[in-house]
C-alpha cells in the first residue's frame, strides 16, 4: 500500500469477515449448489487445480543471510504477486460520496494489482481532437453527489483519463488501456466521426443509406439502415461513397497514433481490437476493399483489426503489450477465435495477449449452473452453460493453439437473485472459476468486470458485483480476497542452513526478506520469484 488516507486505511480494514465459502459438495451442508455441480467440481478435480497451481504459480528460491541472532528466523513476506488480479475502474469518484469513493479506490493497489482504463472513443473524445485527458468539475465527487440518477449522464463509467491514471501509478498498479478499435456505434464510434469524414459529393449518397443517424449529437441504438444500404454488396459500398471509407480508415489510425504519442508507455497494456471475431467468422473483413460489411456493426473500415495492429505495432513503445480481446462463446466462436489470431499473426500482426471475456450476464443461467443443468444447449446465453471444468480445460486446449498468454479480460458472475443464497451462488462460482484459471500455465491475469452492483452498461445486471451499491461487501468479493491475499501468498518464517541460506517455494512475485544478525542489526533484501 503506497500514499493512502486513513480513510482509505479504514475502508480495507473494514472489509472482514468470517463467511465460509463452501470448498466442496461436503462443505456445503447447506445445499447452495445441485449435487449435480459438485460431481462437476469433485475431490479430482479440485487436485489437478491445486496440482497446476503448484507446478504454474510458484517458483523457488533462495538468499544467502548470513549468520542471524540466535533464537530468531528469517522473515519472507510476500508484498505483490506476477499474475494480474485486476478490475475495471470506470466508476472512479462516481459513486457519489466521498466514502464510498474511498472504499472503491482503496481496492486498487490492495486486491486489484491491475485496472482497466476506459478509452472508449465516443465518451473519450467527445468533440474532434479534445481528448477527455484532464479532469473537469462534471468529473468531480460533488457533480456526482448531486445527481438522481447518474446512469443517465452521457460520461456515466467515463470518468477522463489522466487523474484515474495518476492515481494507478501512485499505487503502483498495473494499468490496461480499453479499447482501441471497435466497432460499435453506440459506445465507441463518436457522433461527430461521419460527418467529418464525409466529403461534399458524397453526403447526399450517405444519406440514402442511414434512416436515423445522429440527432442533436446524440446517437440512436443502432443505426437503421435502408433498404438501399441492405440490398448493396461490400463491392458496391466501396464505390459508392470510396472516399468517406478512406476517411474512415485515416480517422481510425489517428485515433490510436494520438494515444500513443500522449500516451507512450506508460500504460502497459492495450485492448487494441475488441469483438472483431463476429465480422472475421461470417468473412466480412473484406481484405483489400474500402468497407467490411457485417451483420452486428454495419460498415466498417475493412479489414480493422489488421489495420489497427499494423498502427499500434508502430505508434507504441516496443514494450507496451497489444492485446487482441473477445468474448470467444457461443456457436463457432471458439472454433474461429485461434483462427482469427493465426491469421493476423501470419499477416505480421504483433498480438502479445488473447483477450478473453466471460459474462455470465443472465441470472436464471447462473442458476441453471447452481443447479448442474445439461450443457449442450447451443443458445449463447445458454452456451455459458460450458464452465464445467472439462468443457473450460478443453476451451484452453482451443485457444491456447495460438501460443499467446491468455488474459482473462472481462469476467463477470453474476447472481441468480439478491437473496443470501443467491450471493453464496456467486461466490462459489466465483472461487472455483478463479481456481481454474489461476492454475492455468497460459493464463496471466484476471479482470473483474462491474466491481459494484448497479453501476454495469446498460442491460448488465445490477447484482454482479463484488459489493453492493453502498460499497458493503459480498460472499463473492470474499471468497475473492481468501484466495489472493491469504491462500495464494507465501508469508514464511525460516531457518539459515549452515551456509546462512534460506531456501524456499512460493507463489510468484516480489519478496521483502528481513532478518536480524548475530550483532544485532536489522537488515532486509527484496527478491523476486520467477
């Protein structure tokens, strides 16, 4: 912990508790979860976790001390791990009050070691070429104090960039930046783009194609698109309206050379394509065209996720890590997803992470899981239904072919209901879902969604946080806080070999070692296990 206020101090202090997550099917005497889900999560099964955990998460070492004082030990004290646990952080002073403000921010740099920064372009850039870098007083405790209903504000889970990083960096957290590229029009494409990429022979043409584009600078849901705009192929939008295409490419490159020239390296990781996999997998790319045109987000500059690599690999430092990220469920989607990867890479694409996302959105399917339902229905929704620990090892087996580190990018769980079994439900999934991907070689980090009931998109349910809306916590965020902050760090009281060695095992990341000499002395060393 690093520069916090006592208030900050408290708010973590505050956070203890004595619930018990059930482990097992023996533990849970309760019956919270169908017998049918623990013969899924069984005594097996829970040993290959903790087996991969071992053999994945831990490293030795060892530091030669000396001679120490008699009748003392070596102290060994984990202070940070390697493996990201981290969150978004898109309601950063917008709960509005300053306690609660307190107690979210506390979380960062405590049980998060990793956030996620919203870049989200329509909100970050709201006019053209003024990026929402500097706070302003719509971004302040007391604005949102003083709103009823804060869902409705335009830069709700938006707040500008630079303070909520400043704040990251002080507390020594890993940042992530979300996202580059994107093709939705309702949160990431501005309402401003179209009109300054179209030319003036061509904006009677586009006219013919969109129903209802923008209106008083604020976007619809979706575009409605016309009969005329239905009935084109990708070839005929290409030359129909070619220059507003090639507009719409530079725009997009600008966008992400801008970030990276303000930016540099000093956030550590982006999201550089998000949900492309769709247009990919239904061959909408459209390679060497103008315009993809595909079914969820319409047209697009072709071929994006290729182009806003091929940008970012040259804007940003060598260091910064370019992810790719997806929600890789549903119908084929797993199938095509290390198939997307392969073929950017082969296509000189430096993706350094896949991206993985898993919103459990829907409680009655948190439910169907609770109670060990039937898996082979093909629905999405549904389809997240495939969480056992067979159908996750052999969804490892799918996308791990792409031989890059796996972020597990966006996670949310929610619960079935608001009632205390329903949130014991969360939990329990929460801890064996962790668990797996924890021990997972390939996996590198975890990143919880909407870490506060009430305040997700739109549409997201409002019981799939870690705490409720007043910042009380949830069984979930401490079935969450046992494994990281006691089961997962190595804390350890040692004995010198006759060499004035220590040798030990444990779980990856930094150390502060402290001992006293046989004159008295105090003396530490940081170390770190790999």
């Amino acid at each position: 912990m690093r520069n916090m206020s006592v208030l900050a101090l408290c708010a973590v202090s505050a956070f203890a508790s004595d619930i018990k997550i059930p482990k097992n099917g023996a533990e849970d005497t309760q019956g919270i979860m169908a017998k049918s889900y623990w013969e899924q999560w069984n005594d097996d099964v829970n040993a290959r976790i903790d087996r991969d955990i071992e053999a994945n998460r831990k490293a030795d070492a060892s530091l030669n001390v000396g001679k120490i004082a008699a009748g003392t030990k070596v102290k060994v004290a984990q202070i940070s791990h390697d493996f990201y646990f981290g969150a978004h952080i898109f309601n950063y002073d917008q709960l509005g009050d300053k306690t609660l403000n307190a107690k979210y921010k506390s979380l960062y740099g405590t049980l998060f070691n990793s956030a996620t920064v919203a870049f989200y372009w329509g909100k970050f850039e709201m006019q053209d070429g003024r990026m929402r870098t500097a706070g302003e007083y719509w971004d302040t405790q007391d604005f949102w104090a003083n709103i009823d209903n804060p869902k409705t504000q335009i830069h709700w889970r938006r707040p500008p960039t630079d303070p909520v990083i400043d704040y990251l960096k002080d507390r020594g957290v890993r940042i992530h930046g979300h996202a580059l590229v994107w093709g939705n029009k309702t949160y990431q494409i501005p309402v401003w783009l179209y009109d300054k990429c179209l030319t003036v022979g061509e904006r009677e043409k586009f006219a013919k194609l969109i129903k209802s584009p923008m209106k008083d600078g604020v976007r619809v849901v979706r575009e409605q698109y016309t009969s005329l705009y239905n009935k084109m192929s990708v070839a005929e939008l290409d030359a129909y309206i070619p220059e507003f295409g090639k507009n719409l490419k530079r725009q997009f490159a600008r966008r992400i050379t801008r970030l990276a020239e303000y930016y540099g390296d000093k956030i550590e990781s982006w999201d550089v394509v998000n949900e492309s996999l769709e247009d990919f997998a239904d061959g909408h790319m459209n390679v060497g065209g103008i315009f993809s045109k595909g079914v969820r987000y319409g047209f697009l500059p072709a071929d994006y996720a290729y182009d806003g690599f091929q940008t970012a690999q040259k804007a940003f430092p060598p260091n910064v890590k370019l992810n790719i990220n997806e929600n890789p469920y549903g119908p084929f989607r797993l199938e095509k997803y290390d198939t997307q990867i392969a073929d950017l890479i082969s296509r000189g694409c430096k993706i350094d992470v896949v991206g993985w996302q898993m919103h459990l959105f829907k409680p009655e399917v948190v439910q169907l899981i609770a109670d060990g339902k039937p898996t082979d229905n093909k629905h999405y929704q549904l389809d997240m239904l495939k969480i056992s620990p067979k159908h996750m090892w052999e969804a490892f087996e799918m996308v791990e072919r792409a031989n890059r580190p796996i972020h597990m990018s966006e996670i949310t769980i929610s619960a079935p209901d608001n009632t205390e079994r329903g949130k014991m439900i969360q939990a329990i999934i929460t801890r064996n879902l962790y668990r797996m991907w924890f021990s997972r070689k390939s996996v590198v980090g975890v990143t919880w969604w909407n870490v506060v009931d009430d305040c997700g998109a739109p549409g997201e349910p409002a019981i799939s946080g870690l705490f409720t809306r007043e910042m009380n916590p949830k069984p979930a965020y401490y079935a969450l806080s046992e494994l990281v902050e006691k089961e997962w760090k190595t804390n350890l009281e040692l004995e010198p070999n006759a060499n004035g060695e220590i040798k030990f095992r444990g779980f990856k990341g930094k150390y502060r070692v402290s001992w006293t000499t046989e004159k008295g002395a105090e003396k530490f060393a940081y170390i770190t296990v790999k």
